[in-house]
C-alpha cells in the first residue's frame, strides 16, 4: 500500500527531531472479509470503525451474523523506527479479538467494550512492509461476559485505532490499556484536598538511567503544583511503580453541570534535559454521597440526578460511531436538560467519558454482566473461566477510566436472577474486588426482581415499568413506599423506567397498547412519562431515576413497534432526527436554561373527532392558544410544565394550531396543524403501519 509511505517517512523525521510519544490514527485502509470466506482476493476495504452487522441486525434477523471477521492491513515500517518501543492500541472490538503480525501470534483479548495494547516493537520487520491480521469473534460463547442481552452483540473493531509510539522508557500503556496515570482522591473538601498521584513506568532500556520524573497540576495554562522525583532505572527494572502526593487547599471542585471544573496533570519523563514521554489526564475533585433519605449529595449539597440511559448505536451505522455522533447525542441530552446518565450495559466509548467530565454530568459505568430479563437464558453460569473474564472486564473498566471524575457509580450486574447457578457469591467478590480497585467510589446493581442479590453493592436500583408492561404508574410511588418503609437503611434508585413509542402511530384517545404487539402509540408514552415523573421527582430519598432510554436503538429479537428489530422506548428517534413528545415533557421540566414550547399531538394529523384535548408543554409563562386564529385563552403550567385547553372545537377539514408566549420581551411559538374528518385516510395510514411492522 504504497501511499502510507509518504506520512509515516514525515513521522519518522518527526521523530529525529523530537523523542516523545506520539499517537497515529490507524483507521483508514483496511481489508475484511468472512472468515467463511477463504478465497483469495475476495476482501473489501473499509475504514474503521466498522461493524459487519449495521444491516442483519437492524433489519430484524434475530440469527445475524456472529462468528469471525478478518481485519487486514499492511504497514511500512521506516528503519528509523528501531530504538522507539511500539504499541498498537484498540478502543474496542467486540467480542473476542486475537492479533497477528506477519503470520505471527501476538496475543488475544477477551471482551467487547474495553480497550486493549499490545507491543508491537520485537515483532515488526523494519525497512520492510508487515501485515496485520485482526481475527474477531463476536459469536455466542459461555467464557465471556456478557453472555445474553436484550440489545444488539454487534461484531467488528467498531472503535478507533491507534498506534503509540514511545522511547524504551515510558510511562506504561500496558497496565490494562490504562493510562498509566491513577489519581487517586483520598479526601476532598471545599478547604482541602489530598490526592495521590501513582505512576507506572515501562522500562526496555538496556542502560542504567537517571529518569527525571516531572508533575505538574495546571489551572488552564498556570501551573499550580508542580513536583520532581529522580529514580535510577536499570535493566532489571522493567516495571516500576511510583507516587507522588499532591496537596490542594482551598480547591475549585469538580461541581456537577454547574461548573464541571478539571485541573490538567501533566506528567512528564525527562531524561538527558529531554522530555521522552508524556501523559495528560483530568483531574476533577469532587466528594459525594448518598443518604437513604436524602439521596445523592455532591460536595455537600443534595443533587437531584435527572438521569438517562443510552446505548451505543444508532440507525444505519450500528455501533460504530464517530465523534461527531458521540458529539450529536451529547447535545440532545444537553438540550433536554440531562445531568446523569447510566451507561448500559458496558463501558462507553473513552471519548463519551471526556465529554461527560466536561459537560459536569454524574455517570454510572458498568461491566456487561447482564441477566436475560424477561428472556430465556441465563447471565451467570458458575464456570471458573467466565468469572475470570468478569474480573478481568472489571479491571479494564475501572483502571481506565480511573481519572475521570464524572463517574461516580460502578455498576456490577443488571437483571441478574438466583435461579440455577446463583450468582450471590460471584457478585459479592466483584464488589470486593472493585472496592479493592477504587475505594473511593461506590458500587451498584440494577435489578428487577427481589433477592439477597439486591443488598451486596452499596447502592441499589430497580429497573420498573409500572404502566408499560404492567400496572399503572400509581403502582411505582406504592411500592416505592413500600420498600422505603420496609428497608429505611435502603438507598434506592430506579435504573430503568420507559415505554415504547412510535412517531407514525397516532390515535385519539388515550389508551394503552400491548409492548409486544406493532401498535406503540406516541401519546401513550407521552402519559407514561408525565406520570412516572410525579410520582420520581418527588420522593427526594430516590438517590437517581434514570429514563430508559434517551435514543431508539436496536434489538434483532424484538418484533414489536412500527418495525422489528428496534427498542422504541428513545425519547429520540433512532437516527436522532425526531425528538418525541416526551422529550419536550423532560425539556420543559429539566432544562431551566431555554425556553420550551411544544404542542402534544402534533404529529396526529388527521383526526376522527372535532372535539380536542390541547396538550402543551411549556416553562414559558402564560401561554396562550389560538385554533384557526381565535384564542382559547392564556393559562399557566403547572408545577409539571404541562397546560391543557379542554373540549375545544375544531373544524372539518384542515385546523391551524398555534401557541404563543413571550420570554425576554421575545415571542416563542409552537404551531402545527390538524386535518379532522378524514377518518378513512387515516384508518388507512394506521393500518399500512401494522401491517409493515408484521412484515
């Protein structure tokens, strides 16, 4: 592949020039293929990420594609690379990947959603051309978490890749793919903070060295903190652990979506007057808490979490999403007025946990030990070798993710039961065993059924549905209640909450549908959602709620909705181009920031009767509606955002629908319009949706 020549050449006079590390996106330019398919030739190119499965899976097929994908790529390795040490770093493959170079096995790594390194430096062939070889499996095995889920097991390298480049000496890449850098908040509050800074060093020098180790702690670009250690490597010290403490008083805290200041650290080696290596990591100093009656505490003050769950794909794409994309859902739950957000069922991609330190939002990171819910299957089985892959995903996570100071829960387990091999016993060593990792953050589970399962983590959290799969959601603040009264030394959450919905099934009335059947009725949710939040948001001793789920996203069992192979319970559509109306409800509510007015129903065009219910949201004041020019009059919200006009008459035929208020001296509206009388179109337009979702 003659045109990688030209930059990696400019790399290497880079490297003349300076000696330190540097990072190469290795994206573009490979060649896949089946590993059914072994005929020469037959590969295709693409660039990363990639997954083989953005069409079978989200079509619907519940049989799509899991077993091996072939990643090929060649690479000119200069002559002027030998001295440096090379690693090859991938941000996600899921599910099982193994690595050859030049027709040589480097190494395996077992698990879909962590980051994994290998070294790459006594392998390569330098002057010459090498080809790598990435075999990945995402086929169904009982040695790796997770083992069943009511999402999608999409196959690929469906995150970047990168390769690093650094002197013999460097600070480690190696320690589960973790930065190499823990800063470790032994205690924090609003006078003082203690932190303890431990540092990983590699060393493959074959010479004593003198290795300056430089710290520095930056508020913007002024240094506050700055220390020096010196330590004398020699050859029989490959690996070398190191602290350093650091002394804050008086500190700017890490204060939620208010004001989600980081300090930067900087920590260098420098050897010769040289600085050879660097590493940059945040450093948000928080203290928080939970109390069974008052909830999440954040730096001394309770903190209501106004909390989402998202999943990592989207339409047309799978999970292989970009920055830009990470970036668009960002900026829907920053609109929505979001401040927390739980990360099922997996560690998130590393770029999505930066922006959540920047944007202040408190985060819940998990490891894929998923139960089947209300499937068939089960999530534990008591094989030795399962439980050692869930330790070592449980390291990854944590160890990679150490710094970041958005993460305030690690979770352990979802939808788990006791029936078969129990995992009681297996919960409990990985909460002992992410205590040992992190004593300063607090663990939790989300459950769905009662057991001794739900008192090992520290917190727990229920994943309830009262009002979609059963119930009502009166049903929720009983047995809230209820559990409060009966467990006050509880501290008790609501993992999940939700109903599914579909923007092209519209109906009059008000009437609850079957989750399983094609027919998922916006309005529905749009009720589930309003009433759900009553009964949340005011029960202060509730430590979260979190919504699921912020966005569509695919499931190839399902069969449910306007098409199969899609969850519907997003608040957004699955290719983020339609806000639904419970959005708005949560807008409304949450989003203190901006102005929101939206008129319920809007996308129900075509209506059977003249007599309406008018449906608006609204933080705006008085608002006032106006039907075909006339005004229905001005009323206020209430304490839910929420205004309804009742019993208001509209024409046969077409209907304009406006509704105005005025914030800031400035006129917001909302407008949409309504078609009464064509009752057998719309018969027609409901029935082309149930029939297509049944095809």
């Amino acid at each position: 592949m003659k045109h990688l020549l030209i930059p990696i050449i400019i790399l290497s006079i880079a490297f003349q020039l300076r000696a330190e590390r540097t990072m190469i996106n290795f994206n573009d330019d490979w060649t896949f293929r089946f590993s059914h398919n072994v005929s020469q030739k037959v590969g295709v190119r693409v660039n990363l990420p990639h997954t083989w499965n953005a069409q079978d899976a989200l079509s619907g097929k519940a049989d799509y594609k899991r077993g091996i994908g072939n990643y090929e790529k060649s690479i000119f390795v200069p002559n002027e690379w030998k001295g440096k040490r090379i690693f090859i770093r991938f941000e996600g493959a899921n599910t099982i990947t193994n690595l050859l170079v030049n027709g040589k096995y480097v190494g395996e790594h077992r698990g879909g959603y962590t980051a994994f390194v290998f070294e790459l430096t006594n392998i390569l062939k330098y002057g010459e051309n090498n080809t790598l070889w990435v075999r990945v499996n995402n086929a169904e095995q009982l040695e790796v978490m997770p083992l069943v889920g009511d999402f999608n097991f999409y196959g690929g390298i469906y995150r970047d890749v990168y390769l690093m480049l650094t002197d013999d000496i460097c600070i480690s890449p190696l320690d589960y793919a973790s930065p190499g850098v823990y800063l470790k908040q032994e205690k924090v509050s609003a006078t003082e903070a203690l932190v303890q800074a431990r540092i990983l060093l590699s060393n493959r020098s074959v010479t004593t060295k003198n290795v300056s180790l430089q710290l520095k702690v930056k508020e913007g670009e002024k240094t506050i903190i700055q220390e020096n250690k010196i330590i004398v490597l020699n050859p029989e010290n490959k690996d070398l652990e190191t602290t350093i403490p650091l002394s804050f008083k008086n500190p700017r805290l890490w204060n939620g979506e208010s004001s989600p200041f980081m300090y930067q650290v900087e920590v260098s080696l420098v050897i010769d007057n040289k600085e050879t290596d660097k590493v940059v990591q945040p450093l948000g100093l928080r203290y928080y808490s939970v109390d069974s009656n008052k909830g999440f505490i954040l730096n001394g003050k309770s903190y209501q979490l106004k909390g989402v769950c998202r999943h990592q794909d989207r339409a047309e794409i799978g999970n292989a999403l970009t920055k830009s994309q990470h970036d668009e859902d960002m900026g829907l739950m920053l609109e929505m007025g979001v401040n927390a957000i739980r990360l099922p069922h997996y560690p998130h991609a590393p770029y999505f946990y930066d922006l959540l330190d920047q944007y202040g939002f408190v985060a819940w990171s998990e490891i894929p030990f998923v139960g089947p819910g209300g499937y068939t299957d089960q999530g534990f089985i008591n094989q030795e070798s399962f439980k050692a892959n869930g330790r070592e995903q449980l390291k990854e996570m944590i160890r990679q993710n150490f710094n970041h100071p958005s993460i305030c829960f690690w979770g352990l387990f979802n939808e788990l039961k006791e029936v078969g091999d129990s995992p009681f016993d297996y919960i409990t060593e990985l909460n002992n065993l992410a205590h040992t990792e992190d004593p300063t953050r607090i663990t939790t589970s989300a459950s769905n059924t009662e057991g001794s399962i739900n008192t090992i983590t520290d917190l727990i959290a229920w994943n309830r549905y009262d009002g979609w799969y059963e119930g009502t959601p009166d049903c929720l603040g009983t047995w809230l209640d209820k559990t409060h009264k009966e467990n006050p030394g509880f501290k008790i959450g609501i993992s999940e909450y939700g109903a599914g919905a579909s923007i092209y099934q519209q109906q009059d009335s008000l009437k609850k549908s079957s989750p399983t059947s094609p027919w998922h009725p916006e309005n529905w949710q749009t009720y589930y959602h309003i009433e759900n939040w009553k009964v949340l948001s005011q029960r202060p001793y509730l430590w979260g709620t979190f919504i699921w789920n912020m966005f569509d996203f695919g499931a190839a069992h399902r069969n449910e909705g306007d098409r199969p192979g899609i969850n519907d319970k997003g608040l957004v559509t699955f290719d983020r181009k339609n806000k639904k109306d419970a959005f708005y409800f949560y807008k409304a509510n949450w989003n203190t920031k901006q102005p929101t007015l939206h008129i319920c129903d809007s996308r129900n065009l075509r209506r059977t009767g003249s007599i309406v219910n008018v449906l608006v949201f609204s933080n705006s004041g008085n608002t006032e509606l106006f039907v075909n020019g006339v005004s229905m009059g001005v009323k206020l919200s209430d304490k839910f955002s929420t205004i309804t006009w009742q019993n208001i008459n509209l024409n046969i035929g077409k209907n304009r629908i406006v509704v105005k208020a005025t914030v800031n001296g400035k006129e917001i509206t909302d407008t949409c319009e309504w078609n009464v009388g064509d009752s057998q179109v719309k018969l027609l337009i409901n029935k082309y949706f149930t029939i297509s979702s049944t095809n």
